[in-house]
C-alpha cells in the first residue's frame, strides 16, 4: 500500500477544516462520516476527477502540474503565502522516486563572530539567532533572559518551540500563549516545507509531540506562515508587562536573527533597561 505522501496529509488535513458553507455548497441531507469537505466536492471545486484527486490524497500520485495545484490553492481557499508553500509541498513529493542527490552539509550550529558582535552591539535590546528547526544558537544576555526559565536548559536543549511547549514558565510569559503557540508552529511548518530534511527536524518534532497533545493537533493542522516583522507581548516575572516591536532577518543560509525593540523614552524601553540590570544582577 503507497504511503500517502505529506503533499496527500495537507490536502486531507485543509480539506477537513473546510464546511460547505464556506466555499458556496449546500449542507446536503445526512450526517458527514467526517468533518470537513468529502472528497469529491473539493475534487469538483478544484477542476478534477475525484479518482485524480484520491491519489493524491493517498500518495498513488506525485507529480501535480501547476494548473493542477492552482485550482487546488483556490478550492482550499489558501492565503498568498500558503499557495507558495503547496509548491514546495508538491515539489518536496515529485524529488521522493527520483534518484536523491548527495546530502548538503548541515548548517550545523556554528554563529560566526560577526553575528555575536551584532548581538552585543543591539543590546539591551534582546537578540538571539536560530537555525531552521527554532534551535537558540546564540543569544546576548538579554535574549536569554527574555525567555523566563530558559537558562535553566543545557544550551543545546534550548529551542523556542520546545519553551513554549514544555517549559512551564511559557505558559505565563505570553499573555495569549494559545496565539503564540499557533503562531510557533505554524512557522515551524513553512520552515519544514522550505527545508524538509533539516537536521533534527524530525527529532524535535516527536519530541514535542509526544511531551505535547497541543503542538501535536497543532501540527497535523498543517497551517504554514512565515514569521515576519510584528509586536509581541510578555508578561515578565522580572519586569512585568512589556510589548515589543520584533524583527526577523535572515543572515545565512539556514540562520536567522531577531531582535526585540522599543522606542526609546517608552515605558517598555525602560523595562528593556530593567531586564538588563537584572540579568546583570
């Protein structure tokens, strides 16, 4: 029996949050075995045959062609970003039968000293860069304190996705933790359609899954978006309530950095100070 491929787990998890109603359909007589659109409505909506559109459901077909995939972002009401992404999904599952070219060499976790300069010079703004699967792998003093309790890890095991879903400080953190934990995953997911065979990718996930009911339905929800430029609330135990501006840059291939700022002369600029003074402390 083919396994179905995770091109057919995106089809079959965006097709189960769809209702009807949403895409103009009427509700029918009878109870859905399932939740969501069956398949041969979404078939109809994107243009194709219902037996197409099972085998791609169930990994029989690997190789969608752009019109195909078009009518099929369109059918699934995906945003601009996320019909990007099918692309990378469709073109991730096309390359699995074809002969696999000789593995690049990991980013591994090696920061060049250019980019810990960068951290020490944005201070007391907190800083921190991370590799594609969200690992810390490097950070100023007050990017480490920003996030309550993380010290307390070795610093291999710090990783933002594994803080927000099994360190018990994150939960008081974020004031809407529920959002940040979307958001986090949501970005892990884009990050995996980019890249799917980061190092450690596959480690991290089963890890958290299996420490994490809540990333696990998370994840098999399969929503993808990149995390960019926004404000981000905290709820301290050093400083107290403090919301920041947050910016992402990537720096090298697989390397990002963020920052954390506020306006100077704001009362969150001067919490920014007071996190400073207490990591000093």
């Amino acid at each position: 029996m083919t396994a179905p491929t995770e091109l057919g787990e995106f089809l079959r998890a965006r097709r189960g949050r769809l209702r009807p109603a949403d895409v103009g359909l009427p509700a029918g007589t009878g109870r859905r075995r399932t939740p969501g659109l069956r398949r041969e409505e979404l078939a109809a909506l994107a243009g194709l045959s219902i037996d197409y559109y099972i085998r791609l459901e169930q990994g029989k077909e690997t190789n969608p062609g752009t019109a195909i995939l078009d009518g099929l972002a369109r059918a699934l009401q995906l945003t601009a970003e996320e019909h990007v992404l099918l692309y990378g999904l469709a073109n991730h599952t096309a390359r699995r039968n074809r002969p696999a070219p000789a593995p690049a060499p990991g980013p591994g976790r090696t920061v060049r000293p250019g980019l810990r300069l960068l951290l020490d010079t944005v201070r007391p703004c907190p800083g921190y860069v991370q590799n594609r699967v969200n690992d810390i792998l490097a950070a100023n003093p007050e990017g480490l304190a920003l996030f309550a309790g993380l010290e307390d890890w070795p610093a291999r095991q710090r990783n933002t996705v594994r803080y927000i879903f099994c360190h018990p400080a994150a939960r008081t953190l974020y004031p809407d933790w529920a959002a940040t934990a979307a958001a986090t995953v949501a970005n892990l997911r884009a990050r995996s359609v980019e890249a799917p065979d980061s190092p450690g990718l596959a480690a991290l996930v089963a890890e958290v899954s299996a420490a994490s009911p809540e990333f696990a339905r998370l994840w098999d929800r399969y929503d993808l978006r990149y995390r960019r430029s926004q404000t981000k609330s905290f709820h301290h135990p050093w400083v107290g309530d403090i919301t920041l501006g947050f910016e992402v840059l990537q720096v090298d291939e697989g390397l990002r950095l963020s920052v954390l700022q506020a306006s100077p002369g704001t009362a969150d600029h001067d919490a920014l100070k007071l996190l400073a003074l207490a990591r000093a402390g």
